[in-house]
C-alpha cells in the first residue's frame, strides 16, 4: 500500500472512530418524552406523568414536548418543570437537605442487610465445626470413662 494512502485510511478510521464515539454523547443530550415523564409528577394527581391521565398531565406533557422541540437537554427540561410547576413536579427526590435521607437510608439499609447476612452465613458456616469438636469431645470423654469402668470391673 502507498505512504499516502495509508495515510488517508488511517485519518478516516481516526474520523469513524471519533464519529461512533461522538453518537452517544449526542444521543445523551437529546431528550424525549418517556425518558422525562417517568421522572417527573403530575402536580394535580401526585403519580408519575406516564401513568396519569388527568388534563393537567396532559398540558404538562405539552409543555414537555414543546421543550424537547426547542432542542433542550433533559435536564434543562426538568430545570424548566420545576419553575413552571414547583419543585415537587420532580419524581426523584433532590441529593441535597432533608431529601437526601431519601437517598441515604435504603443505601444504609442495604448495607446493614448485607452484614446481617454475612453474620449468619458464618455463624452457619461455623456451627458444624463447633458441633463436631463437642461430639469428639464427649465422644472421647465418654470413652474413657467406659475404658475406667472396664479396668475397675472384675471380668
């Protein structure tokens, strides 16, 4: 193969590959309506936007789409959903005060449910050996009481 064309095939594997890396980012950015309206509440009904019906979660999936087609990214769509409709428009509670103990305690939870299960599982795990040391040592304690008693006894 000539320098020169190696060196075009090169460049042009270097453009798809930065191409086929770029897609996702890109991807990412564009918002739809089902990846926003399971994250986000009807005000008036309290549920999630996807399964409510309500004439209220109609306009709000209006606002939603009207977002999406001035080519706003997910979350300044959410951005613009909380000042249009209040903070608990948002169906995921904020990472920040009080609502962070809605991120916190099921991690927590999980955690102490872990360690609660690894607790047992050595204490299961364990149990058969402490069984079997007490059975020998009954077993060898008993053994040489039978061996005194036989030694006493006139055979």
């Amino acid at each position: 193969m000539r320098p020169h064309l190696r060196a075009l095939t090169a460049a042009l594997a270097s453009f798809a590959l930065i191409a086929v890396a770029a897609a996702p980012i890109a991807a990412a950015e564009q918002a739809s309506l089902p990846d926003i309206e399971d994250e986000v509440m009807c005000p008036i009904c309290g549920t999630i936007l996807e399964a409510s019906n309500s004439p209220q979660a109609e306009r709000e999936r209006e606002f939603i789409r009207a977002q999406i087609a001035q080519g706003k990214s997910k979350e300044e769509i959410q951005d613009a959903l909380v000042v249009e409709y209040g903070p608990d428009v948002l169906a995921v509670p904020d990472s920040k005060g009080f609502d962070l103990v809605a991120w916190v305690v099921p991690i927590l939870g999980f955690l102490v449910a872990v360690g609660l299960l690894g607790v047992a599982l050595w204490r299961i795990k364990r149990k058969p050996a402490d069984e079997a040391e007490t059975v020998n040592r009954v077993g060898k304690e008993e053994n040489e009481r039978i061996d005194r008693e036989i030694g006493n006894s006139d055979l």
